[in-house]
C-alpha cells in the first residue's frame, strides 16, 4: 500500500515537472523567435535605411553636378560674348583691308592718263580707313579661363562617415523592470539610461493586446499601433484608465537630450491590473466626475463641500494610493490630496484630525499638525503616493512620495482602521485629480 502510495505521488511530481519542462521550453521557444524575429526585423530595416540613403545621396549628387553643368555653359556664354562681338569687328577689319588692298593694286595698274587721280583716290581711302591704328585685342589673362574646384577630400569624409555609418546592439539601453497592477491602472518602472545626466528623456509607449516584436502572439496578425504615454525624466508612469483584465503591452526608449534621435525600443512586455479603479463619491455637485469616476475635476467655487472622497474606504496598510493631477487651478493653502478615515462631510478640510495629507504648497498634514519636512508644491503631473504599513494597532507609518521626494511620518489614529478613504480638498475650480 505504501508502495502504491509513493509511485502516485512520483507520478504526479514527475506529471508537474513535465509540465515545468514545458513551460520553460515555451519561454524557449519565444527567446529563439526573439532574436530571429529581431535579426529580421534588424535587417528589413537596414536594407531600406541604407537603400533610402542611396537613393538620396545619388539624387543630390546628380543635382549638384547639373546645377555646376549649368553655371559653366553661363559662364562660357557670358565670357565669350565680348569676345566675339571683337571678333566680328576684326573680321570686318580684315574684309575692308583686303577690298582697299585690291583697290591699291587695281590704282597702280591704271593706264598713265588716270594713274594719278586713281593714286590720289586710294591715299584719301587709306587715310580714311586708320591704317595706323589697330583694335585692342584682350590678353588671356584679362579673358574667363574656366576651371572646376574639387574638393578631393570629399570622398574620403564620406567614406569615413559611411564605413562608421549605423550600429548594432543586442540589448535596448532601457529596459522595463517592473509592471505592478494598481487599481484602474497598471504602474510601469523602467531601468536607468547608462551614464544619465540632467537631460535624458525617456518615452513610454502602450498599445491593447498583445503585441509583440513581430504581431499580435500567436495570432500572426499586425501590432496594434503603439501610443505614446509618457515622456519626460522620470522613470515610472502610471497607465490609467485601464479595464481589470485587459492585458496592455508596453515599451520605452530614451534619449541624451531633445536634439538627440531615439533609442531602440526595449523589449515589449505585457501587463495587466485586475484591480477595479477607485470611486469618487458621486453627488458633490462641486465636482465633475469622469466616467470611470476615477478622477474628480473641480468645476466651482460656490457653496458645495470643497472635500470629496472615495465612495468606499478600500485602501489597506501595505497597499499604494497615488493622485495623479491632471490639471491645476487657484491655490489655496487649505487644499491638497490624501487619506482620511472615514468620509465626515461636514468638513471642509483635510487639515484636521483623522487625516493626512499635502496641501497643494507642498506642505505635510499630520492629524492637522504641519509637519517640519516639505514636499515639492503640486503641479500639472504632478505623482503624489502614499505607502502606509501598520506600527501599531492604532498607529500608522506613512511615507509621501512627490516627484524625486518622500517624507516618512508616523499617523496616530483614533481607533483602529482597518482601510482608508484616498480624498481630495479644491477650493477653486480648475483642479482635476486622477486617483489609482
């Protein structure tokens, strides 16, 4: 019976890692097909990279040599022109002089009787004529010896510039890292640009599906077009809305600064979220809600209650809350985003006991007490995150993420709570928040 028990059960561990066998060869297989898929992907775009090239080049090389083919007939038209109006002149010269040559033979040849006046004729002829004075003829220094400048040293820049012309890699400078599921969104973080200075930009692009370097997988069918995200300096952007259970693929490259081309896009990677988005309370007729209710835009300034929370507290210790702005509106010191337990709404501000958060300023609220460290103000973009993890059983600690800061505060409760409501606070219309 033992017997019998033990070869079961080796079956089955030998069934699972069949199974992991498997798994491992299929993640194989889509590394093979990645670099071939690469490789002719790589190729496809050299040959009509360098094929445009040809052509280009070739094309402004013919029109160079046309338009100096064009300046040398000009210039041979225009320096030959004076010259052959003198050349006219001496061939008249020269037609004149023989017709009075003949003229003078003719005279000497005339009979006795009326050789003197035919003499005296020719000499008042030849008179006439100038005999002495001879036309100017320029010196072939003074005329237009056309000649081309060729620039020898062209050939050997372009032949240096195209043997260091283009490049492999095996690898994309930028790679995903992570793809973390947040509610309503997806969160993607990116490695860092090697030897990244003030002015690197990345760009983050997504598309629905799942697309890969070469279609959609296993369909054989084209990519879905790529959208772009982000682009900026930060290396994290949340992709919001998005639907729990549509898988979304995302990409990024980077660049040294705007006049620089582009990386190669990274790897694609999947990701999805199956969490459902936050919901702003509805029924505030101070805000407009979109229609996922996700995000709150602040529409007036009357008299309804500048605080708005989620319609459920359902964010829990260990979990991340984050308010993206989406556009700003008149400041006011009372305002800002953040978490509070409960919804009172009685109270027209998160600045008081049973809440923390950061006012529009930059500046931290503990239970109403300003804290001495301060955050960057709230800006359009503007990433504000909070991270709590339970100390104690009436105590949190909170860290406060804006931009490239973070504050660490301890948040003594009341009583216990076991989630929160994420709420905002505009006095001014013009605000609009993205909460997931």
């Amino acid at each position: 019976m033992e017997l019998h028990r033990e070869t079961k059960e080796s079956i089955e561990a030998a069934r699972h890692y069949q199974q992991e066998l498997q798994c491992r060869m299929s993640e194989l297989q889509r590394a093979i097909n990645q670099v071939e898929e690469s490789g002719r992907r790589t190729s496809a775009k050299l040959m009509v990279h360098f094929s445009e090239l040809e052509r280009e080049l070739t094309a402004r090389l013919r029109e160079r040599r046309d338009a100096l083919l064009s300046q040398v007939d000009t210039l041979r038209h225009r320096g030959q022109q004076p010259l052959l109006e003198c050349q006219r002149l001496l061939q008249g010269s020269i037609s004149t002089t023989e017709e009075l040559l003949w003229e003078g033979e003719k005279a000497l040849q005339t009979d006795p009787e009326n050789r003197n006046q035919a003499l005296l004729d020719f000499s008042k002829k030849s008179l006439q004529m100038q005999l002495h004075s001879l036309p100017e003829v320029p010196l072939l220094v003074d005329v237009p010896c056309l000649s081309a400048q060729l620039d020898a040293s062209l050939l050997r820049m372009l032949s240096g510039r195209v043997a260091e012309h283009g490049s492999l890699a095996t690898h994309a400078p930028v790679q995903i890292s992570e793809l973390r599921a947040r509610p309503g969104a997806v969160l993607v973080r990116w490695s860092e640009l090697e030897d990244a200075t003030a002015s690197v930009q990345y760009r983050l692009q997504f598309c629905r599906g799942r697309a890969t370097l070469d279609g959609d997988e296993g369909s054989g069918s084209p990519a879905p077009p790529f959208t772009d995200a982000y682009t900026g300096p930060e290396r994290e952007f949340a992709l919001a809305p998005v639907d729990a259970g549509v898988h979304v693929t995302f990409r990024v490259c980077a660049r040294h600064g705007p006049k620089v081309a582009w990386s190669p896009w990274s790897v694609p990677l999947m990701g999805r979220t199956h969490l459902h988005p936050y919901e702003w309370t509805q029924g505030n007729d101070g805000f407009s809600l979109s229609s996922r209710r996700n995000m709150a835009l602040r529409t007036c300034a009357a008299d309804a209650s500048p605080v708005l929370y989620t319609r459920e507290a359902s964010l829990t210790c260990g979990e991340t809350a984050t308010f993206r702005i989406e556009a700003v509106g008149a400041t006011d010191q009372r305002d800002g985003v953040g978490l509070s337990v409960g919804s009172p709404s009685d109270l027209d501000s998160l600045q008081r006991d049973g809440a923390i958060c950061i006012a529009t300023n930059g500046a931290v609220f503990v239970n109403g007490r300003e804290m001495i460290n301060q955050l960057p103000p709230l800006t359009t973009g503007s990433a504000v995150t909070f991270d709590s993890e339970r100390v104690a059983p009436c105590k949190l600690r909170v860290a406060i993420g804006c931009g490239r800061r973070e504050v660490l505060v301890d948040w003594p409760l009341g009583q216990p709570a076991l989630s929160l409501h994420l709420a905002c606070c505009f006095s001014t219309p013009g605000w609009k928040v993205l909460a997931y």
